[in-house]
C-alpha cells in the first residue's frame, strides 16, 4: 500500500525575494455617467494613474478609481473579460 504525503504547508515569501513574482497588477475601474463600467489592468502603476487622469478629464466620465490586484483577482478579471467578450460578440 502507497503512503501519501502531505505537502509542507510554507509561509509566503515576501514580493522581492519570490522570484515567480515579477510585477504587481493595477486595476483602472471606469465608471461613466450612463452606467456602463470599464477596467483595464497595468502592471505599472505610473501608467495606471496616468490613464486615469486622462479618463477623469473626460465630460462623460462619472468616476475613475485605481486599484491593487492578487493573484486570485488577476484571474477572476482575466475570466470576466473573456465571459464579457463572448457575448459581446455572439
């Protein structure tokens, strides 16, 4: 009979030490005054807030807000964006 093992539970290295980790993600929600919702992630945040900026100068532009993203939020975006292209399009 096989034994399992269990996998050794470690902490979470810090962002400048793990090397998998290259860039951090900046989510740019837009909000325009018709309702309708837009975001576009960066992963320098100096681009971030400029495209912000750019977007708040804008009449038709309620709101515009810069956000970090994780890892796990990446690929939720990532799968709305691909939900929201298929049926966009069908």
């Amino acid at each position: 009979m096989a034994k399992t093992m269990k996998a050794a539970k470690r902490g979470k290295a810090p962002f400048n030490k793990d090397k998998r980790r290259r860039h951090h993600h900046f989510l740019v929600t837009v909000y325009y005054a018709d309702g309708e919702k837009f975001g576009r992630v960066y992963t320098d945040k100096e681009k971030a807030t400029r495209f912000a900026d750019r977007q708040r100068r804008s009449p038709v532009v309620k709101s515009v807000r810069v956000s970090g993203l994780s890892g796990l939020s990446i690929v939720v975006v990532r799968n709305l964006a691909k939900v929201q292209v298929s049926v966009r399009f069908r």
